[in-house]
C-alpha cells in the first residue's frame, strides 16, 4: 500500500503534518472563532427574544393604558357634566335670590313713597286746614266783628273746621286746591 500512496505522489509524512495542522486549525478556529461567534448569536437571539417578550409586554400595557385613558375621558365627561349641571343649578339659585332680593327692594321702596306720600298728605292737609282756619277766622271776624268774645270765637272757629273735615276730604282735591262738597 505504500507502493500505492508512492505512485499517487502522497507523501505520508506530509499527509501527517497537514492533518495535524488541520486539526489544530480547528481546536484554534473552535476556540477562538466558533465558541465567541455562537456565544454573540445566542446573546443576540436572547436579546430578539427578550425584545419580543418586552414588546408583548408593552402592547399589553399600552393597550391597557389605551382603556384607561378611555376611561379617564369618560369619567371626566361625566364629572364636567356634573359641575356644569350644578353651575346651573347654583346659577338658577342665585338668580331666584337676586330677584327675591329684587323684589324686597322694590316692596320697600314702594312702601317707603307710600310713606312718604302719606306724611306729604297729612302735611297738605295740615296746611289746607291752617289755611282754611284762617280764612274762617277771618271770615267770622268780619261778618261778626267784635259780637263774640275771644272764646265764643274760638269754639265757633273749632266746630266750623270739624263740619269742614267731615264735609271735605283729602280725595275730593284730586291733585287740584279746589275744595268739592261730598255728594
């Protein structure tokens, strides 16, 4: 077989040699080579796949967050609702006591001219009276003269002017000094 190997040109020792070279290639290759590149492909293939589970987890999460902010939005709707229901409520409130409020003013200035009304009449009847007084005084005085003593004068005067009121009132006059008897 030597004789075989000869005639092929193989030299066995040199056959030897790259054998052994081959195989230390592979033991060099295998050690500084195949282990580093396999350990990189599987750090990056668990990192794909730690990626993945991540991205799983945060589609779950946004999608979670996606309800709660619908949620949150429904919520808040129904919150603004309320507070703009109860604006108007509490506006409708005021409201109706600003226009009680109104109204008690309005009855107390109304009752204040009608106070005032009143004291302007009792004044003008005041002074019709007085004036009325003094012309029946004067009346008595130049139709009498001196017939009838001061007190004489004085009751004639006092039951002219009741006659007087019980004939007249303060409505006959009607804005107008013109006295009307009562019919």
């Amino acid at each position: 077989m030597n004789e075989l190997i000869s005639q092929l040109g193989i030299d066995w020792r040199m056959l030897l040699a790259q054998l052994f070279n081959f195989i230390l290639l592979l033991i060099v290759l295998e050690r500084f080579v195949y282990r580093p590149v396999i350990k990189v492909v599987d750090e990056r293939k668990a990192q794909i796949e730690e990626n993945n589970t991540r991205e799983a987890r945060l589609e779950l999460k946004l999608a979670e967050i996606d309800s709660i902010q619908k949620n949150l939005l429904v919520e808040a709707r129904k919150e603004a609702d309320k507070i703009r229901a109860e604006s108007l409520e509490r506006s409708e409130e005021a409201r109706s006591h600003i226009l009680a409020e109104a109204e008690k003013t309005a009855e107390a200035m109304i009752e204040l001219e009608r106070n005032r009304f009143a004291s302007e009449i009792e004044r003008l009847e005041e002074s019709i009276q007085s004036q009325v007084a003094a012309l029946l005084m004067s009346s008595i005085e130049k139709s009498l003269g001196n017939v009838l003593d001061e007190g004489a004068q004085k009751k004639l005067l006092a039951r002219s002017i009741e006659e007087f009121k019980s004939e007249y009132t303060t409505k006959d006059f009607r804005g107008t000094i013109q006295l009307k008897p009562r019919s």
